[in-house]
C-alpha cells in the first residue's frame, strides 16, 4: 500500500509559530489548533475547565497538559461565547509576554466588555476561524478543519506590529487564509453569512413538527438542503445569536419585510406589480445565490457529469480507476441513489476541459452517461 | 466491460401500461416519461407545441411523434402550469376513450378552472410526480428521475377503478411510489416542503445581493445548502406560486410570524422568556427536520465514515476498489476538499453494521480515517 493518504497539512510550509502555544479550551477548535500544530512540531500547553475532556484531547495528540511552568508565546482561548471575555482577562494579567488571542464567533461584545472592565488590550487579538464540524468536543477534533477556510483577524490602532504577526503565522500554520476585518466589520458579515441562515433553516423546520407525515412523504433533495443545518445543537447557537443580536435582528428584518412583500403580492396576484414582486424575489434569489464563492473558496466553475452506476462499491471502484486512467481529476462528487432502485447517478465535478475526455471515454468503456452540464 | 451499468430501469416488472401513451408536452418531464415507457416498449407518441422541442425528444428516444390516427389508451399532459388546464380540456374532447392525467405540481386550481368551465371530468385523474432536476428541456430528460420517488394521484369519488389503475400503473412503470391524496391535501403539502422552502431559500440568498464581498468570503457550506435552490429559473416558479398561492401564503405568515417572534426576542434579551424562545425555535428546528425522511425516503439511519484522499481519481478508485473487497456497501458519498490542499475526505455514508468493518478494514490497507460518526 502506498501512504499516498497521508499527505501533512502544509508540509510546504515549515511551523512560523515558535516557543510555546497555550491553548484554553479542549473542545473541537481547540483541539483541532493543537493537532494542526502538533503536526508542525510546535509545543502545545493544553487546558481545559473539564478534566475528562482535557485527558481526552491529550489522548487523541492534541499536544500535553498546561503546567504553571509554561511561558507561552501565543494564546488561544478556544471556550464558549458566554466565558470568552473571562477566559481573556485572566490569560492576560496570568501572562502579560503572551499575546492573546480567541477563536469565538462573535467579536464585539466580549471586546466592548473587556474594555468596559478596563483590561489593558495592547497583547489581545480577537480571531475568528470560519470552520467547524456538525460534531464537537476534543474527539472530533481534526488538524485539516481549517485548511483553505478564512481566519478573521481583527487588530486595531495598537496592535503592535510583532503580535500581529504571530496571529496570522497561527492561521498561515493550520492551513487557513488569515483576512484582517474591524470587529464590527466581522460580526455584520457573520450574521448574514452564517447567524441567519442557521435562524432561518430552523424556523423552515420549524414548520415541519405538526405537519402529517404524508405531507412530509413529498420531502425531496431541495428542502433537505434547505433545512439541513436545522440539525446543529441549540445551546451553543442560543449563547452566538445573544451575542450577535444587533446585527442578526438588522438582517431578519430585512428579510421580514422582503418576506411580507412577497406574502402580501401572492394574496393579490391581480394588485399592479403583485406578479413582477414575486418573480423579483427569485431572480435576486439568483444574483444572491450566484455572488457566493464556490466551494473551493472562489467561483472556480466546475461541469458535471452524471454516470449510472450500480449502487456496489466495486463499480464505484471501477469509475473512479477509469477516470484515474484517463486523467480526468474528480473536483467534486455526489452520489444520488434512487430509493429502491439497484442503481445510483454519481455526478462528479471535473474542469470544463475534461468534460469531454471524460465523457468519451467512459462511454467507450461501457458507462451511461445520464446526462453533462453542457448538454 | 460489462455492461453492469446498464441497468434497466425496473427490468423486474413487465409494462403495465398498453396500448399508446400520448405524452403532450415534451419537456423535462413528458420526455423523461417517454424514455422510460419506450424502455418498456410501451408505444409512445409525442406532442409539443415547439416543433424543435418535439424533433429533440423524438430524436433522443422518448417517442414517435404524434399523429391524427393515433387511438391513446393513456393522456399525460405535461405542459407549464398555465396552459395546463386549457390542454386538459382539449384532450378530454378530443379523446373521449383515453384517460387524462396531468403532472403538474399545483392540482386545485387546474381543477378548479375545469370544474367551472363544466368540463366532464370522469376520465381525469390528475397527478404529480415528486421528481425533476434542476435542468429542463427534452435535452435534460432522464429515464430514471421518478425512480423511488412520490407520485401522487388525485383521484374523486366518481373516478373509475380502472381509469385509476392505469394511471397508477404509469407510476409504477416508470419506478415511482403513487400516493393517493386529496387535490388540497397535495397542495398545502407541496407549499410546505417545496414552494416555501424555494421562496425561502430565494429571500435568504436576495440579502446577499448588495453585500460586501469580503462578507461573503465567509460564507461556509451551511449557507451554501440553505441557499442552494436559490438558483430556480424564475419562470416556472412565478407560475407555480400563482396556482399554489393560498396554502403557500399560509406558510409563509406563519413562518413570519416566527421569524418576528425570535428577532423580537434577540432584540430585547432580556424580556422573560426571550432566551427561551431563541432556544426554542433551534430546537424546534431540530425537531423539524428530524422528521424529514431520508435520502432513501426512510427515516432509515447510516453512519459516516470519513477517509482522508488525495485529490485525485485514482485515490478514490483506490478507495472503493478496496471498499468493494471490504464488502462494504457505500450508501452515500460526499467529497469535500479543502480548497488549496492537495487532499480531500471523502464521507462515506454506510449501515452502521459495516462502520467497524470499514474503519479496520481501510486502516489496515493504509488508510487514514479523519473520524466516524459513533467515534
């Protein structure tokens, strides 16, 4: 067998943070940052309020327990939103060489509140690493979860130079994109790209717990991707959207009121502009949709090539070493089977130059192909 | 080669449907209709008001064109929503032998329509396939879109045993599940989990038009599932929110009144109750769409397995190859790569008998799994 698999996560690059990074907070990102560095051979100092968890990540490779020795470069408070601010303070007076940063999602409130306590901020940079998994804790952690993801930054007029530095070397180590944002900046874009839409996919599902299940029976591919993140847990989302409520209450009612226009343009079609308000929704729905980068953090257009297969592993094997032979590289792939039915459509992502390599010669090898984007 | 993946659609099940089916319409699905009765040998003839339309369908394969001797035991009239009617009537009175059926996706209004102009509606029986992609034309049909999906059949009192049975017969014919159901019954459940989740999913994504660019540099693959369907042509939507607009301004004012109710709560935290009702639309989302059914139109569960994979065809090949050898049966399959990395993790949706399986099986071959479901 080949280790082909396990590619490190920058091996291009050599570790940039240096000494000792503290990391406060075991859980998913924490754990994910002490992997990621571990990785990179820098020393990581754990701690964590739980003891089990903190064993735990410790376990998984995570890096080694704190000691009251430690003389840390950089911090990483990685705890809930509603300790944060807390978790900050006490990092900086405890190790006032340090500079401190924190991984949470929200960055005014717990910097409105440090500053309302009077806490010297010279050393503290609030960060935010857009990443994350449907799962958390220590036992989720995974050292590639930030790779290619944006990190916010937020320094302002006196943040030394130095300290900054050491920040985005932690976003540049773990593989993501650092992007340097006012708070304010941050917590307006989080709300409309993330807060929201979580807000939203739960109140769609909402509607869904008195529905009869022969309603619910019609459900198809559209409203499970509509409402999939409906499934994240509420306490953590509960303590976010707190946090964050000025700009998320800016953003629902702009929605509440797009949303009232197109209710009140369906109740009466035959009002003057009643059926151009409705097609303006979907269209804007379009343009909206269309501005959001793809998913390889760019609007890089990928075709798709739908082949039946039969829905055994073997053959998906044999596709994908065809493809291989052929060399045609899969940017994306999904598999749609139909229910009861002894065969799948695999739709794979290739470069718009491939579609046709791709398409030739999986037909000359025998395969169906259901049907290419540039049909 | 094999021909393995060739699979006939339903080869299991002999043609129920004989005699001529006259497809009116030859769109996405009138023409996906026709493959998948000329698989079945069933003699198809084929209508369209666009001559091109009709050329293209006939020359992919989905049927002969239609002629004035033609004797249908079967109508299917697969038309946009606003002619749909109108063509209903004409081939009603044109063929007063055949059975007519529609596959529309709102079916009070079209009933309605002909129930005013005192139409005989004894031999209609209108029905809606669950099925479609997001590509249309004659160009884009496929055989096997209804495979596994819903078919729902309205059928009255006065309806004829066997003018229903027929009709549920094309339903089985092309693979689908027909479910009988009220005329308001399907179309309250449609507004429900179609036509609000796209109105939905179009509002969300319009807040995106005149944002930043460096906010939607943030986006995640959350927002880009809520948002997916935001991509619908507006035409055809226009058309169906007009027919459906009663059930679906039900929705939507009682989505609204929800989304008020939480943005009332995060703007005054500290009203009684308010966190709770933030708490409480999460978790009622939760709810919600833990009673969507699966992929696989069950509630039935699957574990994932996540193997990390360079970020080429021949890893994956590689992959499912030794997956098959495993005998381990891939149910789902999601490819994730982190933008710039040289990796991907493929997710493996598979019976959570086979995760131990799996997970022992790759590692010995020399695979790295990033994590399992019931880690």
């Amino acid at each position: 067998m080949t280790d082909s698999t396990a590619t490190p996560v920058r091996a291009r690059n050599a570790a940039r943070v240096s000494g000792t990074v503290r990391i406060v907070g075991a859980g998913l990102l924490g754990s994910s940052i002490g992997h990621a560095l571990r990785n990179l051979g820098v020393d990581v100092a754990l701690e964590d309020a739980s003891p089990s968890q903190l064993r735990l990540a410790v376990d998984y490779g995570a890096g080694r327990q704190a000691t009251g020795d430690d003389d840390p470069t950089l911090i990483v408070v990685a705890v809930p939103p509603d300790v944060t601010a807390d978790v900050i303070e006490r990092e900086l007076r405890r190790y006032p060489n340090a500079v401190v940063t924190d991984v949470a999602s929200v960055k005014l409130e717990p910097l409105n509140a440090l500053r309302k306590r009077g806490v010297d901020l010279t050393h503290y940079i609030g960060s935010h690493p857009l990443a994350g998994r449907e799962r958390g804790g220590a036992i989720s952690a995974r050292a590639d979860i930030f790779v290619g993801r944006p990190w916010v930054v937020c320094r302002d007029e006196e943040t030394p130079p130095a300290d900054l530095a050491i920040v985005e070397a932690l976003a540049l180590d773990v593989g993501a994109t650092p992007i340097e944002m006012t708070p304010a900046d941050h917590d307006r874009s989080v709300a409309l790209v993330s807060h929201v839409p979580q807000l939203v996919a739960s109140l769609l599902a909402g509607q869904f717990v008195n529905a009869a299940d022969e309603s619910l029976r019609l459900a198809g591919q559209g409203v499970r991707d509509t409402t999939r993140i409906a499934a994240s847990a509420p306490e953590l989302w509960v303590q976010i959207l707190d946090a964050n409520a000025a700009p998320v209450v800016e953003v629902l009612d702009a929605l509440a009121s797009d949303l009232t226009t197109v209710a009140d343009a369906l109740r009466a079609p035959e009002t003057p502009g009643a059926r151009r308000s409705v097609a303006d929704t979907i269209r804007r729905g379009n343009d909206g949709v269309g501005r959001l980068p793809g998913k390889h953090g760019q609007t890089g257009h990928f075709e798709q090539v739908v082949v039946m297969v039969d829905d055994t592993a073997g053959q998906l094997g044999r596709l994908f070493g065809e493809l291989g032979e052929l060399d045609v590289n899969v940017e994306d792939l999904r598999l749609e089977h139909s229910p009861g039915a002894q065969f799948g459509l695999a739709e794979i992502s290739v470069v718009p130059s491939a579609v046709r390599r791709a398409v030739d010669g999986l037909e000359e090898r025998g395969w169906k192909i259901a049907s290419t984007t540039n049909d």
